[in-house]
C-alpha cells in the first residue's frame, strides 16, 4: 500500500501542461478507488496540484469533500483564492477555518488573509485578523508584519501602519519600501525620507520600489537637490532603471520647474508607456510651457499612442491657457472618439477649455449633456461664468446646484466673490458672505481673501479691514487686497500704517505690493515714504522690473522730483510701453509739453508701439500747452496705431479746443463723437467756460454733465463759479439749493503737508487740527503783512453785501 501511495504522490508531481485536462480527475478517481480518500496527504497534495493549474472550482469540490483538514489544508485554500485576486472567498475560508478549527494557522495564510482585508477595504476584517495575529504570536514576524503595514497604510491608517512597523524587530527590504509608499501615498513625503535615511544606516539596500518611492516624495516636496542624489545614487551603483523608475525622475523634475532635463530623460528612455508620455505632458502644462504640451500631445497620437484621461485633462488645460480653440475642439473630438467623454476630469477640462476660449455656449453644451453632475462640475461651469463677468449665469446656476442638494465647496464661493467684485455687486457679496460664515469656510485663508478683495473693491473699506483683522492666518495675496482697497479709496495713509504690520509678519513683500505702496506715496506726495520703499526695492533685487520703474517713475513725478523720475527712466535697460507712458505723461503733467512730445517721438523710434495711455499723455501735454494743430494731428493717427479714441482722448481734445478759445468748436466737436459723450467730456468744455466767462454754453454743457451724471457735484461747482465770477448770486445761490434738493454733496477738497514725519490734513475753513488756533493766528499775521506790501486780493468769486 505504501508503494501504491508513493506511485499516486509522485503522478501528483508530473509537470501538467502537456497533459488533457481529464488527468487531475483521473488521478482523483484512482485514489478513491485504491481506497486513500481519507489519505490527508494526498488529498492536500491533489489540493496545491489543482490550485496551481487554476481549477479553482475542482479544488473546492475535493475541500468540501475532505473528511479531515490540517493546516496545509487550510492554508492552501486561502492561499489559492487571495493569490487569484478571489479575496471574498479567501476571507470566508479563514473566517471558516477561525470558528471550525483547532489548528495553528500559518504565516503565509495570515499575510493572504490581510491581503485579501487590504484588497477589498474590510477594514474591521483587517482589524480583527490583526487581533488573531497578535494572539498567535505571529506579530513580530517580518512577513505578517509587512502585510499588516501595507494594509493600515492603504487603508489610511498610516500612525497604525507605523506603530506595526516600530514593533517589528527584523525588517526585510520589502517592508522598508511599504512603509516608505504608504508615507509617500499619505501625503507626508518628510517622513518618507526620514524614513529613507535611517534604512541606509541599517545597510539594507534600497531596491528600485524604495528609490521609485523616495523620488516621488522629493517630487511632492520639490526638494530637487536630495533627488538629484538619488538620481546620481542610482547611476552609481549601477540600479537597474525600468520604465517606472524613469517615469518618476521625470515627474521629479518636471515638477521642481527642470523641465528641460526630464524631456532629456524622456528623449533617451528606450522603452516608453502611456505614463511616460502623460507625465511629460502634463510637466509642460504645469510649467506653462502650453504650446509644447500641445505638440507633445499631438506627436503622442501621431505614433499610435492612446493619451488617456489624465493626458486629455492636461492638454485641454494648455489649450484653455492659450485660447487655443481649434486645438481644443481636436482634443474633444479624440476624447469622443477614444471613449473617454464620459471621464468626469475630461468633462470638466473641457467646460474649463471651452469657458477660457470664450465659448461659453460650448462649455454649458458640454455640461447640459453630462447625465452624473458633480461639485466639481457645477464649480467649473460657474467659474466660467465668473470670469466673462455673467453675474445672473452664475448664480442661476448656483441656485441650481442648491437645489440639487449638492453642497458648495470654497471654490464655489470663491468663484461667486470673483463676479460680485468685478461687478461691484455690494449685496451678492453679503449674502455670499452669510453663506460662507454659516457652512464653516469663513476663517479659510482663500474665502478670507476673496471677501477682502470685494468689499475694497466695493469701497466697504471697514468692512474689508474687519475680514482682514478676523484672519488667523494672512499670505501676501491678502496683505496685497488690503492695501490696494485703502488706495483705491483714497486712504493712502492707512495704507503706509498697515505696512508697519507686514513688516513684523512672516510675509515678504512682492513687487505687486511695492507698486501699491508707491501708488500711495504718489497720493499724498510723499518723497520720503517713496524713497524708502524705493530703498527696499534695490535691497531685494525688484528696482530693474520695468512694471515697478513705471511706477517708480510716476512717484517721483508726482512727488515733484522730476529730476529722479528722469534719472530712474534713463537707467532702466528694459523699457516697456509702460514705462514710457510713466514718463511721458509726467512731463504733460509738469507742462513741458515740448519734452512730453520729443519723448513720443523716441518711443516711437525705438518700436515701441504706443497704446491708449500714451494718446492720453500726448493730447494731454498738447492740451497744457495750446497745442492745437499738433493734438488734432496726433488724435487723427490714433487709427493708424491700431487704436479707437476713447471718452479720455475726447476730454483732452475738448480741453485743447476749450483752451485755444474755440469754444463752440469744442462743442461741435462733442455733438460729432462717433459715441455716446459722458460727464467728464462735458465738464471739460464747463471748465473752459469758466475759464472764458461764458455764461450761456457754460449752463448747456452744465446741463449735459449733470444729465449724464447727476450725482457728481463738480459740474454744480464749475456751473455755480461761472454764475459767481459773472456777479450772478441769485442763480449761484438757487443752483447751490437744487444741489441739497438733488441730495449732491461736494466733495471737500484737502491739503496735507508732512512735518516730521507726521502727516496734517486740511480742508477749508478747518478747526479741527489741534494747533488751529496758532494757524490761523499766524494767518492773520501773513494777511496783514501781504497787505502791508501792496496786495489786493480778487473779490471776484466773493458775494457782495447786497
């Protein structure tokens, strides 16, 4: 019998492949008929034997059908269905094998079983078998142990992960490279590298999985240099570099802005794959090389390749960044073809692609025709919507999405606070606001941000400050909101005051905020505030960017220190139309019209195109100066520059006109204008009555002003100062009361002069400063010295006593 047992074992060992299907069975029915069903050796060696030829469903028959079962039997049972990815069937064997047996199970079917936990998400299951690991003194053991460590790190329980891999006290590479990969996965790439140098102090060498698994946290971090050392490790010791090793020093560079070497990379790969292809993609998108994304797109079709999603949503990015329409329509139609329309992240590349393309019309088809709307869905729509500044497009929607029970998210929000600001849209903005404190967004730094940038926007000032003093945490975007709300309002003070805090924060000025900063100085005329940001501006390296001269230039002009402004224009290297416009109009603004115009002409000559600013400064200068033959002239090329007059270059040429006398040229130039005349056209023909005494034209071109713009008072002012100088009180005084009647308010005009180091504002006949008793007193003194003198003072605009 023991010979006739031996003969079935060692048929058992046959190698399978070249014999029929019928053998296993076959050799089934002979140990039956020999009488060896009860035989456990044989039984479990027909078990391994129909397990490894993939008879899944014969091996279940014989383990039904065994009398007896050790813990061969069970072990290979669930290692034959966790190995065939049949993880259910393999956890309800173990859990059988748990309640029904006696036996001690082994390491190998306690690694299966969490593989099998790991593979489906049972996270309780995990739990629990960790438990029977734990009671059967298997927790210690390196093979358990790093399946445990993969299943708390996939399962995102990366501390559990940690505190299993702390216990073990042998760690194989494997389980280095697992605890590695989780750490990298959970978003903690410092760890992972940690964890990196303390596997080389145990002389364990790194394999392709670990060095893979460290560059891809480098990447995360964008710590170039350590993946370099890497990338130079590897080349030393000769590591075998496949395609996935390769395709993560490409991600590595790509997404530390080396660009160029990981297309090296790229270029000299022998063996690529579609992730080879889609990483350099999508590197070039995100480094805003558009057009080489693009063509590398299209070359990766051109050789039969088939980008997938990721590569489509990558490439539609660019187009978006481009306006590539064309392009953009290609990549849809290859997305359709290729079966990948109904991606959710291509979808809402193309509604992206489609919105920054200016086609809307597109990108609401595109999201009318998804049957699975998402949050990211509807906040790409509404994005859109936002920046074309359709106000009622974007809400409907959003009310839509309400709705619908989808919850916004902060870019929902943020996307809203974008449209309110560009439209001044006070109310919206509020309510977003009530929205955003009652779902828990508010203390979020890009909500903060975004609700800040509104109210400054909507000259809520207060308001704006309120936000920005709540806020925990402050980046520079919002420093930059801040102070660009208090210049936009005219508080430039406030402004200067608020960079004493930035100074003490954590937050490095960039050259936005010193041209906020300059702008301010600029409005309050002081010198000593602009050359001390001009100072900063050469210690951190920003005084050569051609944005920042423009503003530099401008400060010093305003300031009164033409000089500089000329001296910083004339060592600038690179001078933009910007610049040039800085100079230019400083010059008009000055009244040296000649220099304003020779100015134009050097722009010109060094191909420097001019745009609608520089027609500004030009008719402007001709304007101060009487120039009328020249500013004709100059306005009649505009169309030769590629440029339409605006409101501003009218005003000019109405001055001009206005200035020369020619006052009822002036107005038929106005009645001419190919648009509508706004307010401020009108007041310049108002000003030049003043200025010529005509009372008659002065209150039409009044009327038209205060038609045009009936809450603005300098038109009333102009008007009342014509009546006055005429001697006309009655009318001055009626025009004054229908101001009150029609709610107008005068703006004060202010004075302020800068006295150690502190600023004093003045409005008139002011008694609110806290040394005007010795102002005025010292006035009195001045008044009766000038009178002393000789001076007779112009009681033109004075009512007389009757």
């Amino acid at each position: 019998m023991q010979k006739l047992r031996n003969a079935l074992a060692n048929l058992l060992q046959q190698n399978p492949s070249d014999k029929p299907s019928s053998f296993y069975p076959r050799i089934h029915a002979r140990i039956i008929v020999f009488g060896f069903q009860h035989d456990i050796f044989l039984a479990n060696f027909l078990l391994r034997c129909l397990s490894r030829s993939n008879r899944l469903l014969d091996a279940r028959k014989l383990f039904d059908k065994m009398p007896e079962r050790n813990s061969i039997t069970w072990s290979t049972m669930v290692s034959m269905y966790a190995q065939r990815g049949c993880d259910k069937d393999g956890l309800a064997v173990f859990s059988e094998f748990w309640r029904s047996s006696d036996w001690k199970a082994s390491e190998h079917v306690l690694a299966s079983v969490v593989r099998a936990c790991t593979q489906l998400g049972r996270v309780d299951q995990g739990c629990q078998v960790h438990s029977f690991v734990v009671k059967t003194g298997f927790d210690r053991e390196v093979y358990v142990g790093t399946s445990l460590i993969d299943f708390y790190a996939k399962c995102g329980y990366i501390k559990e992960a940690r505190l299993v891999f702390d216990g073990l006290v042998v760690r194989s590479s494997v389980t280095w490279t697992t605890i590695i990969m989780g750490y990298v996965k959970a978003g903690k790439g410092e760890v992972s590298l940690q964890l990196f140098r303390r596997m080389r102090e145990t002389n364990t060498l790194p394999d392709k999985f670990v060095i893979s698994s460290v560059l891809s946290a480098c990447a995360m971090l964008e710590l170039i240099e350590f993946g370099k050392q890497i990338h130079a490790y590897v080349l030393r010791k000769g590591v075998e570099m496949d395609v996935s090793m390769l395709n993560v020093l490409i991600d590595l560079y790509v997404k530390c802005g080396k660009v160029q070497t990981g297309r090296i990379i790229f270029n000299h790969m022998a063996v690529k794959n579609i992730i080879s292809w889609t990483t350099m993609v999508a590197g070039y998108m995100k480094n805003s090389y558009e057009w080489e994304a693009m063509r590398l797109f299209s070359e990766m079709t051109r050789l039969s390749w088939k980008p997938d999603g990721f590569a489509c949503t990558s490439v539609l990015t660019s187009c978006g960044s481009l306006e590539a329409l064309k392009q953009g329509r290609q990549v849809h139609a290859y997305s359709i073809k290729a079966n990948l329309e109904y991606d959710d992240f291509v979808k809402n590349g193309l509604i992206d692609m489609y919105a920054k393309c200016n086609s809307l019309t597109d990108a609401r088809r595109v999201f009318n025709d998804m049957t699975d709307h998402s949050v990211i869905s509807y906040n790409a729509m509404i994005e859109g919507y936002s920046k074309h500044e359709k106000l009622y497009e974007a809400v409907d929607l959003f009310r839509h999405m309400k709705l619908r029970l989808f919850q916004p998210s902060l870019l929902t929000f943020v996307s809203l606070l974008g449209v309110s600001a560009a439209l001044l849209n006070l109310e919206l903005s509020k309510q977003i606001h009530c929205l955003i404190f009652k779902l828990g967004f508010f203390f979020d730094i890009f909500a903060s941000s975004a609700l800040v940038d509104v109210y400054s926007k909507c000259s809520c000032i207060k308001d704006a400050r309120l936000v920005f003093d709540l806020m925990n945490e402050k980046d520079i975007v919002v420093w930059n909101a801040m102070f660009f709300g208090y210049v936009k309002q005219l508080e430039s003070e406030d402004a200067l005051q608020l960079y004493s805090g930035l100074q003490f924060s954590e937050q490095k000025p960039d050259d936005f905020t010193f041209a906020v900063l300059l702008t301010a100085s600029s409005n309050i005329a002081s010198l000593r505030h602009g050359q001390q940001f001009h100072n900063q501006l050469i210690k951190v390296g920003l005084d050569h960017d051609s944005f920042i001269t423009s503003c530099l230039v401008d400060m010093y002009a305003k300031c009164g220190s033409i000089e500089e402004a000329c001296t910083m224009f004339s060592h600038t290297s690179s001078r933009d139309v910007v610049c040039w416009n800085s100079m230019l109009s400083t010059y008009a603004q000055h009244g040296e019209a000649k220099k304003a115009l020779r100015m134009f002409e050097r722009m010109k000559e060094e191909g420097i195109k001019p745009n609608y600013i520089t027609f500004v400064g030009v008719l402007s200068a001709c304007s101060h100066a009487g120039l009328v033959e020249d500013g004709l002239r100059h306005f009649e090329s505009m169309p030769r520059f590629g440029i339409q007059p605006g409101t501003d270059h009218y005003a000019c040429m109405v001055s001009l006109l206005g200035r020369a006398g020619k006052l009822f040229e002036a107005k038929e130039f106005i009645e001419k204008m190919p648009i509508k005349p706004t307010g401020v056209v009108w007041r310049s023909l108002l000003g030049a009555c003043r200025v010529a005494g005509n009372v008659e034209l002065g209150k039409y071109a009044a009327e038209m002003a205060i038609s045009s713009d009936p809450t603005d008072g300098g038109s009333y002012i102009l008007l009342s100062n014509i009546f006055a100088s005429n001697g006309m009180w009655a009318d001055a005084k009626k025009l004054r009361q229908k101001m009150d009647v029609n709610g107008v308010v005068k703006v004060t005009g202010q004075s302020w002069i800068e006295v150690n180091n502190d600023v004093h504002k003045f409005v008139a006949r002011d008694r609110v400063h806290r040394d005007s008793n010795e102002i005025y007193s010292f006035l009195d003194t001045l008044m009766l010295h000038m009178k002393g003198i000789g001076y007779v003072p112009n009681e033109k605009f004075l009512p007389t006593s009757n």
